[in-house]
C-alpha cells in the first residue's frame, strides 16, 4: 500500500487556498486506497487528513511530543514521538513520495530531508529548491503521483 507524506504549514486555515488543496489531496490518495502520513498537526496537516477520512481512508500523524494531544481529531494512528522539529526527517522517511503545500522552515527541512533521502517530491505554492517537481494545480499533483511507481 503506497504512503503519501503531505508536509506544510500548520497555521493555514480552512479558508486558504493551501489548505482547500491539502483537502482535496487526502479525498484523493484516500480514493486510490493510499495511505496519508503527515505531522499530525493543524494547517495543511488536519486538512489532509480530514479529505482523507471524509473518503474512508487511513491517516498517520507522527508527532512531536509524547503525550501526542496536538494531533488533529481526522489522525488515526499516532506516532508519538517526544522529538518536537526534530520527528521531520521521520514524517518523509515513513512516505513512498512526498508532496509539500505551502509551508515555512519547518516544510523546507522537510524537503531538504526528501531530497536527501532521495524520495520524489512534488510542490505546490512551496519552496522553489532543486529537485522539487513543482505543479500548479491539484489535477498536476494528481497527476504526477499517479506516475510514480513505488
């Protein structure tokens, strides 16, 4: 079963327009019967996980503290992991591919990782870096995981 890691910023709201595309992805891996891991946190993070859920499909959120209460209520397993910022490396070591939406320093050491763990990544509205296969819209996205093989 593929595992998508979704990485972003926690602080979009249901109203941005990261967070309404982070959304539609969750409805969408969950739809192809894949897997969303992710921090497990607000933003980018609940919304994935609650497209995902909305679709019947399973969600992991690898978390940044021990007790594990900052998890969004769309996780369903959660990873607790008591390393704060230091769990990113973990988020996109645990995907088969790695989509990153938006985002801030904490998404950008999270694409540094992929890219050092050579896992394919694809962008949207984040950091322009090497190696970072950038697409505009979800159906680019979409259309890019549906090409990758595991």
């Amino acid at each position: 079963m593929r595992q998508v890691a979704v990485i972003g910023s926690s602080l979009a709201e249901p109203e941005d327009e990261e967070y309404r595309v982070a959304y539609m992805l969750g409805k969408e891996i969950a739809r192809r019967g894949w897997v969303v891991v992710c921090g497990g946190r607000g933003g980018v993070m609940e919304a994935v996980c609650k497209g995902a859920k909305e679709e019947g499909g399973l969600t992991v959120g690898i978390l940044p503290s021990y007790e594990g209460e900052e998890a969004n209520s769309y996780v369903d397993i959660k990873i607790r992991t008591g390393m704060g910022w230091n769990r990113n490396p973990l988020v996109v070591a645990s995907g088969d591919v790695v989509v990153a939406i938006g985002g801030n320093w904490g998404t950008l050491s999270e694409i540094a990782y992929s890219l050092i763990l050579g896992k394919p990544i694809i962008g949207y509205k984040t950091h322009d870096v090497d190696g970072v296969v950038q697409a505009p819209s979800i159906e680019e996205i979409l259309g890019f995981l549906d090409g990758i093989n595991r």
